[in-house]
C-alpha cells in the first residue's frame, strides 16, 4: 500500500512538471496558430488553404505533440470576414476545442482563447477548470479584452471604451483566480462585475492553475498583461524593433515582481529553395489574397487600435493576407532556422506558427527546421 502511494506522489510530482511543460529547456518554444479556423491565418483564395475540419485538427494535434510541439494557441472567432474567401468564417469554440484535443494528447499544452467581456467570469472558471483537468494540468487561458465590433454586435454588446476592457479585464481574471484559489465563499463586487456567494470546485489540476497569456500592446494592454498574465504575446514588425520590445516589457515586469515571457505570431512558408518560397507567397498572398477581408481587417484594426498607427497597418497589407500580419519566415529550411534563432536571441520565449495548410507543410517543417534549431541550440532533441 505504501509503495502504491509512493507511486502516485510521484505521479503527481511529474503531472506538475507537465502542467509547466511550457517552461521546459527549449529556449524558443514553439506553437500552432490559429488552426481551429477555416483558413487559419492566410487571406487567401486559392483551394489549398487549411480546412479546419475536426479530423484535420485532431491529426495535426497529434502530429505536433509526437514532434514535440509546445502548445496549440487559437482564435477566438464568431464570424468570418467579408471576402470571398469568407477568411475565418468556420471555427470552434476554444474552450471546447481545447477539451477535445487535450484528450488526444499527451504533452501538449492546449489554450482557450476567451472573450473576457463575452463571457460570465463564474461560468468561465468551471469550463476551464474542466479542460484543465481532462488535460492533466495541459490547459492554458489566453484572455482577449475585446475590440472587434463585428462580433460584439453579435451578442448584442458594444466594445467598451479601450482602457476600461483592460478593467473589466482585470476584474474577470481577478474574479476566476479566487474561484480557483479559495476555499471559503465569497462576495465580489466591483465597476463590472457584482457577485455573491462565490464557490467553485474542484480546483484546477494537482493545486496549480493555467498558464495565462494577453496580447494587450498598448500602454494600458500592456500593463494589464504584465501584472496578470504568464506570457506577454506581441506582434512583431521586425526583430530589431521587437528586441527592444521585450527588453521594455521585462524590465517593467521584473520593476513589479513579476517574471513574464514574451511570444509572437509568424507564418511559415518553408521550401528547398528561397526561389521556390518567393514564389509560393507571391501566388498566394499576392496573386490570390482576399483583399476585401484584408482590408476590413485593416480598417477595422486601425479604428479600434491604441498601439499602431493606421498607416502601420496599411503598409503591413501584404503581411496580413499572407498570416494575419505574424513575422513573415519564408525560405529555406536554413533560412527560418537562422531567423528563429534571431528571435530566441532577441529575447522571446515563444513563437506561434501558421501554415497555408498546417497538414501538408508542417511534416516538411518537422523534418527540416526542427533538427537544425536542435543543432543551433534553441530546441532540445525529442526524447
């Protein structure tokens, strides 16, 4: 009997580790974007572009984590974009998505990407604490604090003014975090959210909680993800520029106690040859980019945006039908080794990748680019 409880201590000592396995020995860790929804992170038109069909989901889940893929990261969408491609207009639900995909893994982590002021705070915190545990500690929240109108509209709701969505914010993860950590019921009453008699149970898994992520990058994003989230998530419109980012951002933590990574989005288009590559992204980002889709995006972000400047966006245009906008790796295998190495280097922690069609290329990135990242020293091998 006491050998058998020896055995399950030690069972949950290595849960635990799982729970952190964002915070393992690769020095660059790696994740899959957006592919819960049709497209992914391509406005493009051409019949290739991801299907984001269950059974594809479930079949690339499988294959990242026998690679050794970190984490999958999604989108949380309600509607498509106009277009004729209809960019984005299929999606899961994330919270549920993550569910299903955590029971068909093993190491990956799954994140859920949820609309703080979309969702009851008491209802979320039993939803991902459910996740949490199907996973065995692999779930992470991802909180967006809402700006597309589009969506809101939906639900018969209008984007609060941009400061107080990062308040709201705060006081829907304060909210869940009680939930998750006290024992006793309480009250909370706050500008947003007045609730009484507050319990929730079971905790989230083995006595820890889920890894937090916000890509607040306005003044008022930032400080809201600084001081609440595990992983500042930044775009990034050069390395350059982003090193500089991150070293603000840390520095800013570390000044209120807290230690938090910084991640970014990219697309990958991976060939033999950088001629090859050129030529792929000139076919489906140029010649066949959903450009109506682009340019709602384009607007619709330079109107809500406090951290970019419109013209920013508009001179990204290319970027945005070829990934959403996310750091362009295009080339070679060498290439995009190089150039991932560059961001470890300068100081992020992780970097999310889309594909065009994450099943057929991802194999090729797989054998390539994971190897040579081994030999740079920014992966460990897979054991």
């Amino acid at each position: 009997m006491e050998s058998k409880k020896q055995l399950l201590v030690a069972m949950d000592a290595a849960d635990q580790r799982v729970r952190n396995a964002m915070y393992n020995s690769n020095a660059l860790k790696l994740g899959l974007f957006a592919a819960n929804c049709s497209s992914g992170n391509a406005a493009t038109k051409v019949p290739e572009r991801w299907d984001a069909s269950w059974e594809h989901n479930v079949a690339l889940a499988r294959l990242a984590d026998a690679a050794g893929i970190d984490f999958f990261l999604p989108i949380a969408r309600w509607k498509g974009y106009p277009g004729e491609s209809n960019f984005q207009g299929a999606s899961f639900e994330t919270i549920t998505w993550a569910c299903g995909l955590l029971a068909v893994t093993e190491r990956l982590t799954v994140f859920g990407t949820v609309h703080a002021p979309l969702v009851n705070p008491v209802f979320a915190a039993k939803q991902m604490v459910t996740a949490d545990h199907i996973g065995r500690g692999r779930f992470g929240l991802n909180i967006v604090c809402g700006w597309n109108e589009d969506e809101f509209a939906m639900f018969g709701e209008a984007p609060l003014a941009h400061d107080d969505r990062y308040e709201l914010g705060a006081e829907w993860i304060s909210v869940i975090l009680q939930l998750w950590e006290r024992d006793e019921a309480f009250d909370f009453d706050g500008k947003h959210f007045h609730l009484r008699g507050l319990r929730g149970d079971p905790k989230p898994y083995n006595g820890t909680r889920p890894l937090i992520m916000n890509a607040g990058s306005s003044p008022a994003g930032q400080d809201f993800a600084l001081h609440h989230a595990d992983f500042l998530f930044r775009g990034l419109r050069s390395i350059e520029q982003g090193a500089q980012d991150v070293t603000t951002a840390r520095s800013t933590a570390v000044a209120i106690g807290r230690d938090v990574g910084c991640f970014s989005a990219a697309h990958v288009l991976c060939r033999p040859t950088m001629r090859e590559a050129e030529e792929y992204l000139h076919y489906y980002a140029e010649e066949n980019g959903d450009w109506t889709a682009v340019d709602h995006i384009v607007e619709m972000g330079g109107r809500n945006s406090a951290s970019l400047d419109p013209e920013v966006y508009r001179r990204l245009r290319i970027r945005f039908a070829a990934g959403h906008g996310g750091y362009p790796l295009v080339g070679t295998p060498d290439h995009i080794a190089e150039e991932m190495a560059r961001i470890s280097h300068a100081g992020f922690t992780g970097l999310a990748l889309s594909f065009v069609d994450y099943l057929s290329e991802f194999p090729y990135f797989r054998d390539e680019v994971l190897p040579r990242l081994e030999r740079l020293g920014i992966r460990e091998p897979l054991h």
